[in-house]
C-alpha cells in the first residue's frame, strides 16, 4: 500500500483489482471499481499501459520502464499511481 | 500528463456516457409535486424486457460501467429483478432510484448480496410533515421502513437521496444523522424546474440564504456527501464543490426515457433537448455517437451574457435546465445565480408583463389524471407550501439546446 512516507512502493509486485474495469477513450482511460464504486481517470495513453501491465511485471516500476516513462517522469507516475493504490484500484500482489 | 484539465477533455465528450439515467416507466405509485419526469401512469409505447434487453446488450459493447435507473417507480415494473438481474450479468452495473414501495425484507437480503447493485431511496423530509407535504401521506413511513430492511440485511453504503427544498433546507443534519442511524450515505440533489417541478419551483426551490447556508455545509461535509454535481453553480461562492463542476449533458450524461427517447440530461424532457430513441437503427450508440444536438453540445460554449462575470469559470452559467424551463436566456444566468444575476433577469421579465403561458412545457405528461393515495387531486391540490409568490411571466422559449448538468452522483477522481 501507501507507505507511511505516503510515497508509493514502486519495487513492489502490483495488480489492477480485479472488480475495476478499464475503458479507453481518447485522452487516456476511465476506470470504475465496482466494490467502491468510485471512478478515476487515467489522463494519458502512457498511464493507462503501466496501469494494464503491472500484473506482468515484478514491479511498478519496471512496468513504468516498459511503458517508455522516462526516468525523469517517473515522479508524477508514481504519484498517480499511489492515487490509484489509495483508492484500491490497484493493490500489492505477491511475487510470482 | 495532459496539459488540458479533465473538464477540458469532458467537454469534447466521451465514447460513451459515464453515467446514464434510465427511466423504466412513467409508472408510479406516488404523485410527487415536483417530479421531473411528470410520472404516474405507465406509458404504452414503453419498452419491451426484450428491447431493454437490446439497449443492456448496447451499453455492455460501449463499457458504460452502470446506469442510474429511475423513473416512475421503477420496482413496478414486472420485469425489474429480472432486467437488474441481465445487467449486471452484461457487466453493466444498476443503481436504482426508489420511494422504497418495494424493498422487503427478502428484496433487502438479495440486493445486500450484490456488488453490483446500489440502492437510492428517495426521501424529501427529515420528517414526515416535510416529506410527505412533497411526496405523499405515507412515503415518509414507506422509505423508512425499507432503510430498515437495508440496514437488517447489511447493505452498508446504499444512498438516501434528497432534492433541497426551501422546506428542508435547514434538516440537512437530521439527514444526515438518518444516514449515519443506517450505515447509509447521504445525496443531496438541486431541485430543477422540470416535469411538475416547474409548477412548484418558485414556492419550492431554496432562498438566497439558504442556499448559502448550503453551500457552508456541502464544503464542511466534503465527499462524504454526494451530490451528484449538481450544485456547481454555487461555485461561484469560492471554493468549487467535490465533483468535475461541470455541466455534462451530452457531454459524459444523457437520459433515455421509458419509451426510448434519448435526452441530454434527466432534467431536460423536451424536444429541444431530444436526440433520437434508441428504437431507431443504430440504437442508443447512434445517437450517442452521431446524434446532432450532442455533437452541439460538445462543441465550444460562449459564456453569453455571463461571459464577463469574473466568476464564470466557476460556475459556468449554472443549469441550462433551470434556466430554459424557468424560460431565461440559456446563455445567460441561472435562476439561483449566487449573485442575484437570475432574480433579476426574472424580476425584469414580470416587470416587462411577459406572458407567463410561454414558458416552456415538459414534453411529455404521464400523471396521475385521478386521486392518488396521500396526496390531494391535481390541480386543486392545497399546495404543499405555505409560501406563495407571484409567478413569473416569461417571453418566448430559446431555440437552441444546451447544456444541463448532472453527473449524478459523480466526483472527479473519485465517488459518485
């Protein structure tokens, strides 16, 4: 989860929930929890393939890697992402 | 990340609506004065299960993640559990507006069981003095009691949902701590001047100061209370409210009516708000997708008459609904402009002796033409209210359809 530094554990294995559904649209994505039933955005493309492959990664920030976040950017995807783990859109998953 | 704000981006529109209203059926066991579908008798054209089905089918393809049905009562249905029950197994989730007339201890179990459905009873009055004025003898005991079987079964979270009237304005914390007696949570909606609103709003709608006063709470309370954005013309007081502040008719809501009639936004039963039905050849993704008001309704918006307030990047003109039924200029102030811009355009048109009679009318008309039960004979109806004001003539209705907001129940980032 959120550290108690608030800062998002980005070496850790992470998952998309599996009651949160992803609609692409234009600008990035909509996702919806249906446990919580909350909504939240993903505000570009880049966001949205982090978000749909940290389940095949051993960590958010390799999937970060992957997407093509470069490493100067990596600060505001890592808040994002702990604004999506706060709202339990994703959560931790154990390594494989 | 994107430069442009999420408001930004909504304002082009989406692939497909983030929140849909569905209105099952005119039917309706009570007679609200201000219902803003003008509900009560069943409409024969209504959609078939089979054609609710196809729309279900539709909004699964278009990943619209659930819709917000009402009505009417929408539990009168015969086919309701059975069409709640094919949504959610599409994937599409169901929050279901009620007066509660449904909601028995068995109903209460099944509903608690689900993830997929979300329950909003409506309630206008702390008390039953308030509510009942409004809704009907009885429905105050009737939502009661059904929050009571919710609350047995466990359904924790189910909303009660109240429209702000200038009669409960000041029970905001007795509704408050009703929600908090049944692990429920709180929703507090505007009151529109549509359907039979319109024939109670200036007796109905909030003061000046309580509308302030409301304001002061909605800020105190913050996401704990949902709204359904639907104040974000009191932005305009400082510091927005939760919620994309934004009118999204078109845009991220519309409404489709019980016989399939597909409408910008739930407040906007009008054929100048129309786009098509969902029973034409492309169905309801047509005319989300091609239908010409929409494509008007995402394009950009002049701030008209507004266009020079210093806090029209708050409040954005307010409700097209509110102003178009109320019979003002859509691109000017709305009716409850927190600066006092609506009073005036209002008092300016009974000062111009402009006709009352040309205010805009629902489209449609389903109420009850006999006595229902609790609530006394249309049209010679003691009026709920004590208060009575001079009504306001209005000069010819605009030509041009708008937007309306109402994400309902809807918060940027997060709740609905």
């Amino acid at each position: 989860m959120v550290n108690p530094g608030g800062l998002f554990d980005l070496d850790r294995p992470w998952r998309l929930d599996e009651r949160v559904a992803v609609r692409p649209e234009p600008f990035g994505a909509l996702l919806y929890h249906f446990g919580t039933r909350r909504l939240s955005f993903l505000k570009n493309q880049t966001m949205l393939a982090v978000v749909r492959s940290l389940g095949d990664h051993p960590s958010a920030r390799a999937a970060c890697a992957a997407a093509g976040v470069p490493p100067a950017g990596l600060p505001a995807y890592e808040r994002g992402l702990a604004t999506l783990a706060g709202s339990h859109m994703i959560s931790p998953r154990e390594a494989a | 990340m994107s430069t442009e704000t999420l408001v930004e981006l909504f304002e082009h529109g989406l692939d497909a609506p983030i929140c849909l209203t569905w209105e099952l059926t005119y039917a309706c066991n009570l007679a609200c004065v201000h219902c803003l579908s003008s509900s009560g008798r069943r409409d024969p054209g209504e959609l078939s299960t089979a054609e609710c089905k196809a729309v279900i089918d539709t909004l699964e393809r278009m990943q619209v993640f659930y819709v917000n049905i009402g009505g009417g009562e929408p539990t009168v249905r015969p086919d309701f559990w059975e069409l709640v029950d094919y949504a959610t197994a599409h994937h599409v989730g169901v929050k279901f507006s009620t007066n509660g007339v449904r909601i028995d201890e068995a109903v209460a179990r099944r509903l608690a069981a689900s993830d997929y459905v979300d329950v909003q009873i409506s309630l206008d009055g702390a008390t039953a003095e308030v509510n009942d004025a409004v809704r009907g003898r009885g429905s105050h005991a009737m939502a009661i009691r059904a929050m009571e079987h919710l609350a047995a079964a466990g359904f924790r979270g189910f909303k009660i949902s109240v429209v702000v009237t200038r009669q409960n304005a000041g029970q905001l914390d007795e509704f408050k701590a009703l929600a908090d007696r049944y692990g429920a949570q709180l929703r507090l909606t505007r009151l529109r001047p549509s359907g039979r609103g319109a024939d109670v709003w200036d007796e109905l709608h909030p003061t000046a100061r309580q509308q302030r006063e409301l304001y002061d709470w909605l800020c105190a309370h913050g996401e704990q209370v949902l709204t359904g954005d639907s104040f974000f013309h009191l932005a305009a007081y400082g510091e927005a409210l939760p919620g994309l502040n934004m009118c999204g008719a078109g845009r991220v809501v519309c409404l489709i009516d019980p016989v399939g009639d597909v409408y910008a936004c739930p407040f906007a039963i009008h054929e100048n708000f129309l786009a098509g039905n969902v029973r034409a050849g492309g169905g309801f993704e047509a005319v989300w997708r091609d239908s010409a008001l929409f494509a008007e309704l995402r394009g950009p918006s002049a701030g008209g008459a507004c266009g020079s307030c210093q806090f029209y990047d708050s409040c954005r003109g307010g409700c097209m609904a509110a102003k178009f039924f109320t019979g003002l200029p859509l691109d000017g102030p709305d009716p409850e402009c927190v600066r006092g811009f609506g009073e005036q355009a209002l008092a300016g048109q009974a000062l111009a002796g402009a006709d009352r009679t040309a205010l805009p009318r629902p489209g449609l008309d389903h109420s009850h033409r006999g006595p229902v039960r609790g609530q006394a004979r249309r049209g010679q109806a003691p009026r709920p209210v004590p208060v009575t004001i001079g009504r306001r003539p209005v000069p010819a209705p605009p030509d041009r359809a708008c937007d309306i907001n109402p994400l309902a129940g809807f918060a940027a980032g997060g709740t609905r």
